[in-house]
C-alpha cells in the first residue's frame, strides 16, 4: 500500500515528535491531494476564514482534523468506552506507549497475538499521533486520558519527562479497577513466549514479578521477598496484574501517593518504580500480594546474561522483558540477536500491520 511509503523509518524515532503535525500524523491515504497547490490554497483561505475560531486549538491541529475526520473521533474516546469495548471476560490487557514506542507496542502485539489474547488489548496512547495511528488500523483499541504529556520531554529514561510520563500509569490503573475490570499492564519492551494467563492463579489481589538478576530456586516463595539493599524491594512495575479489589486499588492509590512524596529530582533520576516498591512495603500487610515464578516471567537483566540459566529452565519462560539496557537501537539489536524481534517478518500478525 503506497501509504507505508510515507511513514517515518522506525530507526529513528526523534526525528518528528509533534504529535499533531499533519507530517507525524497517522494518516497519508491522500497525501498527494492534502499537498497539492490546490488544496494548499484552500486551505490556507479557510485558516484566514476561520482564523477567530482556532486560538485554542491551533493551526496544525486544525489541519489534522481537517484531513482525517474519521480519525479526529478517537480525540473524544474516553477510557470507560474503551475499556468496556475491548474488554474479554472482565479482563483488559494495557500498555502506555507514545510515537517512538510504536515498533515495539507492534512486536508485542505479534507475541499476544500468537497466545490469541489481543482482543482485550487496550493501548494507552500517550499522544495523538499514537491514538490515531492506532485506532486507524485497529478502530477502538487505543484512548487517550488527556491531558497528553509533553512529547518532547517524555522518551529519556531517567528524566523528568520520563518520569511525569510513567506517573501517570498508576492512575490510568486505578481508573480501570474502578470500573470493575482485572487488569494486566505491560511494558511494550516485552515478548510474550507462552500464556502468562494459566500463572494467575488463586485469587490474589496483585501479581508481579522480581526484577533481581540473582538465580532463585524453581519453587520459591510467592510472598513478597525481602527489601534488598535500598530498604526496599526489586519488584518491576513492568508486569502486573490486578483485580478489582479493595486491595489492589489500595496500592494503585499508595503508589499515586508514593510518587507525590518522592517526586523526581536531578539527584535521584528516579523512575516510577521505588514509589511502587515502596506502596507493596506499605499496603503488604493489607493486601494479598503474588510473587510469580522466575522462571517463567525473568527479568532482562537474567534472562539476557546468563545462558546457563536460560538453558536450565528452557520451555518455562513465558514473558521476556528487554530491560537492564536502554536506548531503542540496543534493544532491538539485543531482541534480533535472540530472535525476539517479530516486526521483520511477521509483522502482518499484527492487527496493526506493518507500520
Ligand atoms: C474467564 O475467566 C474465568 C475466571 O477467571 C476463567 O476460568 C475462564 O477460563 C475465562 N474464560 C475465557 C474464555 O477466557
Ligand atoms: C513534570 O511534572 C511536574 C509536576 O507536575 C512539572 O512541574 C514539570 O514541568 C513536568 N516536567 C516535564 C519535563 O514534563
Ligand atoms: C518495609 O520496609 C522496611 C524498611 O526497609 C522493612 O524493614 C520492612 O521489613 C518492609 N516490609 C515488608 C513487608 O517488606
Ligand atoms: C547463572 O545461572 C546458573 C544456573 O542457574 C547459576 O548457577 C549461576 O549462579 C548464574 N550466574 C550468575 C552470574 O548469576
């Protein structure tokens, strides 16, 4: 299709971050008529006549509109619409992902789609780039909960963007286990292998899982381990999976609360997951808390370093996660080197596609 002509090479993804640039916007089905002489001039006239009403939305928003009317109805979607229509058996599936983020939300997409779990995949979009593009090829699977975050400063791990942005994950949470659903959130940087669902047994109220490298015993405990050296635990707020409980919402609100105590700050480059670790040491008498198994759900920092470790526990690894590594490229040399990288070849078992 001639419109994959005029997307941006996913090898450099901070090139074009204005999220309602016409340019960054998801849809080039009539580039040629949005670009030509003619309609250029239409369309300036029609800003000159309609100049007194844009103040507060703004020229290139305007244009964007104007250009996919179809899609603009997204901008108005609200997280209840959305969780309702996605939602399979009371249970939705999330992740929050802005532009540069796309490649990956697509290679997950692939892995949950082979577990044929994607129909309760709702994608966060934390811009309006990514709430379009989105819902342009897979109509009602993306929402954005506005206010969007500033998408210049939201991508580097480790800044205050960074963190504002991952911040909001607890509310965007809550929100769902307020509306009654089980929830599982996902980082995008991850793979499905196998079916996390079979691994949520009993009826706990938080499932998570270790991001501690160190080997543990095939049947540890599912208690909450022990503080580590910073008095606090390891558990990575990249997987989790709640219920609607009082006991999860409990730690949703604590982890908000967490986060508000303990803001970002140029010294500590935090992200959002002390002030998680810190809410599972709070609310841990309270609420029923799972450890699942190492072995099926490892954290990059294992998975990726120790070999023997992999080879030992070989066919109960069910999600990979590409942490304990940053930068785009290197994470998807290091998911290609171990055939984790599914968007080459497969990307049209995607419900988005190839991008
Ligand atoms: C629906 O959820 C119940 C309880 O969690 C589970 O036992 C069942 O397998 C699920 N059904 C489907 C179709 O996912
Ligand atoms: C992050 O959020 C804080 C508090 O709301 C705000 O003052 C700051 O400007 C934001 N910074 C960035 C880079 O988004
Ligand atoms: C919570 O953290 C404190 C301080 O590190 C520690 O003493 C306590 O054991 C922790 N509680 C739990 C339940 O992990
Ligand atoms: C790697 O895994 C092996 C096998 O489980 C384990 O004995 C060893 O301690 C691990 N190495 C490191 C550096 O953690």
């Amino acid at each position: 299709m001639s419109a994959f002509l005029h997307q941006r090479p996913i090898h450099n993804p901070f090139t074009d971050q204005d999220p309602v640039s016409p340019r960054s916007s998801s849809n080039s089905q009539r580039p040629i008529s949005i670009f030509s002489p003619t309609a250029l001039l239409i369309l300036l006239s029609l800003l000159v006549v309609l100049g007194v009403f844009l103040p507060w939305a703004g020229m290139p928003d305007f244009i964007f509109s104007s250009a996919s009317p179809s899609l603009s109805k997204w901008r108005h979607y609200t997280l209840a619409q959305a969780a309702s229509f996605v939602a399979k058996n009371g249970t939705v599936i999330v992740c929050a992902v802005s532009q540069p983020y796309l490649p990956f939300l697509n290679n997950w997409l692939i892995s949950i789609s082979r577990q044929k779990h994607q129909d309760k995949v709702l994608v966060i979009a934390e811009d309006y780039a990514t709430l379009y593009k989105v819902n342009e090829r897979w109509p009602g699977h993306a929402v954005l909960v506005p206010p969007a975050p500033d998408a210049q400063t939201a991508h580097k791990f480790g800044s205050q963007g960074f963190f504002n942005f991952t911040s909001r994950r607890p509310r965007h949470l809550l929100h769902i286990l307020e509306l009654g659903y089980n929830v599982m959130y996902n980082d995008v940087d991850m793979v499905w292998l196998a079916d996390p669902f079979p691994y949520l047994q009993g009826n706990h109220d938080v499932y998570f899982t270790d991001d501690m490298t160190a080997v543990k015993p095939l049947k540890h405990s599912h208690a909450l381990p022990p503080p580590g050296k910073k008095g606090r635990t390891y558990i990575c707020s990249c997987m989790i999976f709640l219920r609607p409980t009082t006991g999860a919402k409990l730690v949703m609100k604590k982890w908000i609360e967490e986060l508000q105590v303990q803001p970002w700050s140029k010294a500590k480059k935090s992200n959002d997951q002390p002030a998680f670790n810190w809410a599972l040491n709070k609310t841990a008498g309270g609420v029923d808390l799972y450890l699942l198994p190492q072995a099926a759900f490892p954290t990059g920092g294992l998975y990726f370093k120790n070999l023997t470790w992999v080879q030992e526990t070989k066919g109960m690894h069910v999600i990979i996660h590409n942490n304990y590594i940053t930068g785009f490229e290197k994470k998807i040399k290091r998911f290609r080197d171990f055939g984790l990288w599914l968007v080459d070849d497969h990307a049209l078992e995607s419900p988005l596609g190839r991008l």
